[in-house]
C-alpha cells in the first residue's frame, strides 16, 4: 500500500511540473537560461555550437530538438529530465528502501531549486540525470557504465570533472582496475570529433569558457557564501534528513573499516554520490571565496547534486525509522505524511513559482517593447542577452555570435544605430562604462527605463538608457543641485538638538535610545524622477565610543499611497576608516524608480536600532541631470 502510494504521489508530482513547465513565464538563470535555449536551438543550423564549451555538448546534443520550440520546449526538456532522474532514483532505491523506494524521488521534486530549475533551460537537472545514473549503476555493480558515464559527466556540465576521482576511486575500491580506462572515453570521443571538425586537437582546453581570475567583475564572497541559502536551496526537512542519512552512512564507514568489512554496491553508491556532493559544495564555495574561474556566487549551481541529497535523505528516513517503521502501517503513514507535507510547505514557502520574470526582465522588456514601437531599420547593440527574446524583429545581433561594444567603437557605429544600456551587463561582461557613452560627443540619450521596484545590480542601482549615434555633434551638460539640506539650525520639535557639538561647533541632531530615527523628506513629482541620471544622500555621524559589533544604517525609503516602491539600506559597518570621536561621512548613491502616481515620497533617515549615542550633522540629498542639445 505505501508503495503504491508514494508511486502515485510521484506521478502527481510530475503532473503538476509539466503544468509549471507550461505555466511559467519567466526563466531561472535569467540571461543564462536565453543562451542555453539560443545555442541549442541555432545548433543544427550551425554545428560547431554543437561543441561549445559553455553550453556544453551533450546538454546541446540533447536539447536541440526540444529548443526548436523556443523556450517552452526547453522547459518541457527541463522537466522530463527530471521526472526521468526520478524514475532513475527509483530504481537505485528499489531493492534497498523497500517500500520507501519512491521517496528520493519524491524528495527531488520537492527540492526547491532543484524544482524552480525545472521549469527553466538550464544545465544542472541535466548533470543531476547523468550523477543519477552514475549512482544506479555503481549500486547495480556495474562498473563499466558508471566510468562512462563518469567520463561523459564534464561534457554535461565543468562539475563533471569532480565525478571522476570518486569514480575512479570506486574502480581501485571493487578492484576493477582494467575498466579505469573507460573513464577517458568521453574525454576522447569529444577530442576526436573537435579535432576533426576544428582542426584543433587541443580545443577542450583552448576553448574553455571561464576565467581563472573573475573577481574584477563578479567580486568575491564569504567562504560559508552558499550554506546560508540552504533553506532556498534544499529546504530544511530535506537537509536535515541528509545529515541525518550522512550520519549513518559515515557511522556505517568506520565499523565496516574497523572490522575490515567490504561495502555493499548500494552502500558504495550511496557513500559516492555523498563524497561528491561534499566535494561538489567544498569547491565552489571556495572558488567563490578567491573569485576563481568564473565564479559569480550563483547558489542555483548547487541543484546539482540534488538526486545524491534526495537519496541519502531518504536512506536517513529508512535508518532513522528502521525499528518500527517497516512494521507498524499507521505509523508509518503518519512519518511519512508529515515528511512529505513538511517539503511541500517548505517549497510553498522559499520557491516563486511559477517562476516571474525578474525586474530586470520586465525593464528590459519595456525598453524593447519602446524600441519596436519606434520601428527603427538601423541597427541596435546590446549587453543583456534577454533583450534579444524580446526584440521580435529589430536589427540585432544574436548573442551567442556578437561580442563586447567596447567604447572605442563608438566611432564606428552608423548614424541612427541605437545602443540599450544596461546597469548589470554594460559595465561587467560588456566593458562598457556608462560614462563612455554620456560623454560621447555623437551619443544622444533617448529613453531611460527604471525598475518599478529599486534594486541594485554590482553596488549600482539598476537602471536601462537607451542612446542613439547622430551625425551632429550634442552638447552634454551634467549638472549636479541640493535639494535638501539640513543642518539642525533651525529648531524642530522632529529632532533632538544639541548645541555647540555639531561639525563646526554648530548645533546637530541626537540619536539614541529614545531617538531612533533622524529624518528628512522629499516629495517629486514623476516628471522629476524621469529627468534625474542619480540621488546621493550624504549625513555625517559621529560616536564617541567604539560601535563594536553594534551598527546603524543610512536608509533611503520611497513610495506612494503606502506603497513602498524604494529601499536602499547603507550599514555603518561599510565605513573602513571609522573612529570613535571624529565626524565620519556615510553616503548612499541610488536612483528613484518610474511610478505611476503623480507624485512620490523620498525619506531619508539615519536608523539606530542599537540605540547608540550617535549625533548627525550635514543631513544633504542631492541630484545628478543631464542635459543634452544638438548643436
């Protein structure tokens, strides 16, 4: 009976992903999502994409005929690879869980970003298929597939590499040395085909995609960076029941080397999938920490090794349970209902689904949208690869074949030809600073396009322009004015003042325990939003006593009818050269996003929440516009 229960509980599952899969309107990955769909969907018309690197050429060979269908097709190909990682999980499990053999399978699909990935065209439930398989067949003692299969893996995605040592360990393990040649083949196929076809015999390590030294535009990020999301990532049932299970796997290891006992195939498959994915979260987070080979801190990478959590969670289930649940039906039904209602509450609670498009996305989206309103023949560049899925028919290059606009062809552009600017993409991956463009001499802004929601992208605060080439010279003014000042000169009964302690023996405002926030106001209108390039806020604070780990913030929060639409928050913790009894200037760059009401409140305080004895002088906002003339 719970077999077949959990049977036809995994069958609804994958009901209800095919109906996200079609549902969905925007893609986890973002830019990344529109290339993978963009080269294996321009694959068959062009071959050598079969090889490339970055998308990777067995998820190429294997989508291709799913992304002839845009976008849904891939979604479709997402999620019948997960179904069938299901299935895989299955029977992996099916001669040692007993009747809990459904449960990986389950556990997987309600893995929250394992499951937002689903309905998206990424590589990772693709490379969580192929770590699956691996797995079945080392528990089937079927060694010689699982090296292949090993070998094929970085060819699936670059992690892939990780899985040969624990295969190969595996090999020396069961003492089936002579197949340890089976784990290259992969490896020599691929060389052999893009030798012939490129001409190349080195091209798998002439073409590889990542940088080995990303930090100039990704950064770099604590060492413990990825384990603080494991409530979105895993979900925390399933992550308990995975060190639960590793638990008993590790306890298993040392009795089985303490009494020179040899593992079981299923144990040896469970123990590789575990060290792997060990091995797998260890990397990145360091490659992270160092800013190493094209690490931008992206915690969906993780939903890679989902099936080895999903199954050694399960295992845990099985051993945690074994005295009486095998036994005792009710109970059983009762463990098992509250597991299974835990995760599905769990993905409710951390994943969006179906997966929005970004605000990013819907910016982007209006710029193209204004562009082909303008139906313009010229043509138009760009940096974010997801303008080009909302381009429809403008002249644009694709952006798996165009390279960076860098600013010294600015020269070289025809007059009329249009360049979307974008705060994510044109200044990192499109080395194209802002500046470049508001400077040129022949560059006109036409449009901007902000969020309706703030937010920042690289420390900036998002925002597209759109610039057009002219064949006369424009005269560019950047003006910079105070809107507000405050000095606490004047007496409010707002603020706290006190007299004689201010910058310049002047009078400033008192934070403390009883005065929490030190405020000032601005309302705009939207035809002033729409003209300003950048606010900055500047306040100057000042404690005569080290902050210790205690902290305050300089926070701007916009919004209308209670609506907030803005908030940006600055830690005092940010300021490097803080010291106890001098003035320390705190400022916050950010720009107002485009509102649909007529006018729009900007309140910018000083927030205490420690309640430290804080004074506050020289409280200014003040606003960058640019003007621009045809001469």
């Amino acid at each position: 009976m719970t077999d077949k229960f959990l049977r036809w509980f995994f069958f609804l599952q994958c009901q209800l992903l095919l109906l996200l899969a079609y549902s969905t309107d925007g893609f986890e990955g973002g830019a990344d999502a529109i290339c993978h769909w963009m080269i294996s969907r321009d694959a068959p018309s062009n071959p050598m994409l079969f090889l490339d690197q970055w998308n990777k050429p067995i998820f190429t060979i294997l989508s291709a005929p799913f992304a002839q269908f845009g976008l849904l097709g891939m979604r479709v190909f997402s999620a019948l690879t997960g179904i069938l990682t299901g299935v895989v999980l299955y029977r992996t499990a099916k001669e040692h869980l007993g009747v809990l053999a459904w449960l990986p399978a389950i556990f997987l699909l309600f893995t929250p970003k394992y499951l937002t990935l689903l309905t998206s065209s990424m590589t990772e439930p693709l490379f969580g298929l192929f770590l699956s398989l691996f797995i079945l067949f080392v528990a089937k003692n079927r060694m010689g597939w699982a090296a292949i299969i090993a070998g094929i893996a970085p060819f699936v995605r670059q992690e892939g590499l990780a899985l040969l040592p624990i295969a190969g360990a595996a090999l020396i393990y069961v003492r089936q040395f002579q197949k340890l040649p089976l784990l290259f083949v992969g490896t020599a196929v691929f060389t052999l085909v893009g030798w012939v076809v490129s001409g190349d015999a080195m091209w798998i390590l002439t073409s590889f995609p990542y940088s080995s030294n990303s930090s100039d535009i990704y950064g770099s990020g604590e060492l413990f960076h990825f384990l603080g999301y494991y409530k979105i990532l895993f979900g925390i049932p399933i992550t308990i029941l995975f060190l639960v299970g590793s638990g008993f796997l590790f306890q298993k290891t040392i009795s089985k080397f303490k009494n020179n006992v040899h593992f079981e195939p299923f144990e040896l498959a469970l123990l590789s999938g575990l060290f792997f994915s060990i091995l797998f979260f260890s990397a990145h987070s360091y490659v992270w920490w160092k800013g190493l080979s094209g690490s931008a801190g992206l915690i969906r990478v993780m939903a890679s090794f989902a099936p080895a959590m999903a199954l050694v969670a399960a295992y845990g289930v099985v051993r945690l349970f074994k005295p009486f649940l095998l036994r005792k039906a009710i109970l059983r039904s009762m463990v098992l209902a509250g597991l299974i209602l835990a995760s599905a509450f769990q993905v409710a609670w951390v994943a969006d689904l179906p997966t929005p498009l970004g605000e990013s996305q819907i910016t982007i989206r209006r710029a193209a949208n204004w562009l082909i309103e303008q139906q313009p023949t010229e043509k138009v560049h760009y940096s974010d690869p997801v303008f080009s899925h909302f381009a429809g028919n403008l002249n644009f290059d694709s952006p798996i074949n165009k390279g960076p606009l860098l600013p010294h062809q600015m020269n070289e552009l025809g007059t009329g030809e249009y360049i979307v600017w974008d705060t994510h993409f044109s200044p990192n991956e499109g080395r194209l600073p802002l500046d470049s463009l508001i400077y040129h001499p022949y560059l006109k802004k036409v449009k901007s396009f902000k969020p309706i929601h703030s937010f920042t992208a690289f420390g900036q605060p998002y925002i597209v322009h759109v610039f057009r080439k002219t064949n006369v010279p424009v005269k560019k003014e950047m003006k910079q004015s105070v809107l507000l000042i405050q000095d606490f000169e004047t007496v409010s009964a707002e603020f706290e003042v006190a007299q004689a302690l201010g910058r310049d023996g002047s009078k400033c405002a008192v934070s403390n325990k009883e005065q929490e926030y030190v405020t000032i106001r601005k309302t705009f209108d939207n035809d002033e939003t729409a003209s300003m390039m950048s606010l900055e806020v500047t306040v100057w604070v000042r404690s005569n006593k080290p902050l210790g780990s205690e902290e305050f913030f300089l926070v701007t929060d916009a919004g209308f009818e209670d609506k907030q639409v803005h908030y940006l928050s600055t830690s005092s913790k940010q300021i490097a050269d803080f010291e106890e009894g001098k003035w320390i200037r705190l400022s916050q760059v950010f720009q107002l996003p485009q509102h649909a009401a007529d006018s729009l409140e900007l309140k910018c305080y000083v927030w205490n929440p420690a309640g430290l004895e804080l004074l506050v002088d020289d409280f200014e906002l003040r606003a960058t516009k640019l003007t621009e003339i045809a001469e």
